[in-house]
C-alpha cells in the first residue's frame, strides 16, 4: 500500500539517496512512512528549501510500525499511523501532544476530516491527517461485463455497486476463474461485514463479530489471495479481475494499466450501502530525536500545494481543504476519491480493539483465510 523501496527485514530503505537513521549527520528528520504515499520530488523539495535531510523508511501494515515502536528506541521522529493504530499508541504514551503553534499550515485543515480523525484521537491533540481513503470494490471493467452482464444488481453498467458482489458466493465465484483478491486486513473486512449485515460496524460484540465472521467465511470459496498490495499489479497486468482494496492503490492501479497502453480499464466504486474511511495521519513519537525538524517537516506536508501534489502522485485524498484548487481536475472530480456529501454520509469509521476482541478477531481471520 501506498516509493519504490528496498525491503530490509522490518523497514524499507527508499531509494532518495539517504542514509539511515542511524547514519544520518546534521540537520534531519527521521521518517517512517507507507511505501507508494509521497510524491519523492517533494522530498528533494523540502530539503531544498530548509537544509534538512529525509531519512525516508517505509512499511507495509499498521502491524510492522506497531511492532518496530513498540521494540523501543527507533529514532524515528515523525510517523504514519493508521486511526485505529493511532488510538492504541496514543494510549500507551508513544506520541507527544503537537503544537499547533509550530504548525501554521494546520488551520487549512478539513474540518470534516479531522472530526473524523477525533474518534481516535480526541481533541486532534496528537495527529494531523494526511490521507484518507475508503475500502471499496477494484474491477477489470471488461470482464467484469463479461461475469455479470445483465444482473439485476445497480445501474451502474450491469454491476457493481454492492458488497453482495463480494458476499453472495453465487455472485462471487463467477469471477474465480478470472482472479480475485482481498486485502489481508482483518479491521477493513469485519467492519465491513458489520454494515453489510446491518449492524454497527463498530461493534465489539462477540456475537455481532461471530456472525460477521460466518459471512467472511464464504469468501474462502473464491478468493485466489488475501494481500494487501499484489491486487495493485494484478489488476494493472490483467491477471486478476476483482479485488476488494483501497481507493488510491486501486487508482494507481488504473494509472498503471494506462501508461502500459495493455487495454486493461479498472474502475474503483464505494459500494451503496456505505464504506470504511481510513485515516492515515502524522504524529510526532514521543522519543523523536529531532524535534524541531519533526515539525517543519509536518508543516511542510500540510502546506496546500504540496499536500496537493503528493495526492496527484498517489490518488488518495488529503486531510488539508485548501489544497483543493490545486489537485488535478480528474482526481477532484472522481467521486470515488472525493466523495459528494451524500457518499461521505454513508463512510463509516471503527475503533480499535481492545485484547480480548483483538484475540477473537486474529483467530477468526486465521480460520475465514485457512478454512482451519
């Protein structure tokens, strides 16, 4: 999700010429970030402009940032967490509260979209957004008409503008033979099943989790892969043709159809009865070495024309209002990435888990991926 890096055990080392945290000299700021998120100009921009380097890391889950915080002393200053993530971390004192004093850029912040981010960190005392996204249904258009034709599902050329493409195995299986992934992310898949089945999509109800979890079951049937970023190429290539995914990983699917000219057209829907809004956000650890950087480098990201840069290189949505007039006419007007106000009345956010749920949910996912 979200560079083109070089995996090292836990972290990626991004290819920006920059060395190592623990190699870096002078004035630095030390970033942990999702692969494929930024636009690397700006990088070279902000070094530029402010004389401080970017040791630049990334990861690929919530999980691999959560395990390299929690082993101790990273010397990471600034990092990405996702909500639910951000909630937990917050909680076990990772993070310093931010000054919004040192962050000018942050009054252009969406308002929506930070009240959005309170659920995880009440006040926004801890984080400011970066991106957002939603959890939604990627498809190869042609084949797709070729598995659904004229089934009475929506309007939307024959199709796909309902999780029951993804819940109703008799809908589902007509496109195993043509590939279908789905994210290896058990908060995006039982919040999902949650709304599906008409529940909150934020319960912690055993009984609420053990029914959504019957529901995922049935995916096993026909699912090729859980993985939470092989559906990007392989919808690209045309090796697969449906996968449950991210909104900008699935454009940069599309994108990347396009600049190969293989006549493969993927298309990304928020589904009718509403979607999971994830929120990626900047938060400064409470260790950060390099402080005063940590901001400037914040502060860098929030200003409106860089935060719309790094949303035309990556097709997700930014947490900063006012970079609007300066995103790509094509992106803006994706309904998809930027939602009207009815499709974000229907966005839903969740929670994280507590222990005992996180232990349901782990051993629910193992059996819903193995059948075992």
């Amino acid at each position: 999700m979200r560079v083109f890096c070089i995996t090292l055990w836990a972290s990626a080392i991004c290819l920006f010429g920059f060395a190592s945290p623990a190699l870096a000299q002078g004035k630095v700021v030390n970033v942990y970030n999702w692969s494929d998120y930024i636009d690397p100009k700006v990088l070279d921009d902000f070094t530029k402009e402010t004389g401080i380097k970017v040791v630049y890391d990334t990861f690929d889950s919530n999980e691999m940032l959560e395990t390299r915080l929690l082993a101790g002393k990273t010397g990471y200053d600034v990092v990405v967490p996702s909500g639910p993530f951000l909630q937990r971390q917050i909680a076990a004192g990772l993070y310093q509260k931010l000054d919004k004093a040192r962050l000018p850029n942050s009054r252009t912040l969406w308002p929506e979209v930070m009240a959005r981010l309170a659920v995880y960190d009440p006040g926004n005392q801890y984080a400011v957004n970066y991106m957002w996204f939603t959890t939604g249904i990627a498809y190869n258009v042609e084949k797709a008409r070729e598995k659904i034709g004229d089934a009475p599902l929506a309007p939307l050329e024959g199709a796909l503008d309902s999780w029951s493409i993804i819940f109703k195995p008799e809908l589902l299986k007509k496109f195993a033979d043509c590939g279908v992934y789905v994210l290896d992310s058990p908060e995006d898949l039982f919040s999902t099943a949650l709304q599906y089945l008409r529940l909150n999509p934020d319960s912690k109800s055993q009984s609420d989790l053990r029914r959504a979890a019957d529901l995922l079951s049935l995916l096993r049937r026909s699912v090729t892969k859980f993985h939470s970023s092989e559906y990007i190429n392989g919808l690209a290539s045309g090796d697969i043709c449906l996968a449950v995914g991210w909104s900008g990983d699935s454009f940069q699917a599309r994108n990347r159809a396009r600049e190969a000219q293989n006549d493969v057209e993927i298309n990304y829907i928020i589904p009718r009865e509403g979607a999971l809004m994830s929120l990626d956000n900047l938060a400064i650890l409470k260790d950060a070495p390099h402080v005063e950087e940590a901001y400037a480098f914040i502060d860098f990201l929030l200003r409106p024309e860089i935060a719309a840069r790094n949303t035309n290189a990556t097709s997700f949505a930014n947490g900063v209002l006012a970079s609007k007039p300066f995103i790509n006419k094509d992106i803006l007007d994706n309904k998809s990435i930027y939602p009207d106000a009815a499709t974000m009345s229907r966005l839903f956010t969740a929670r994280s888990y507590d222990q005992a749920t996180q232990r349901l949910i782990t051993r629910e996912w193992t059996r819903i991926k193995t059948g075992k």
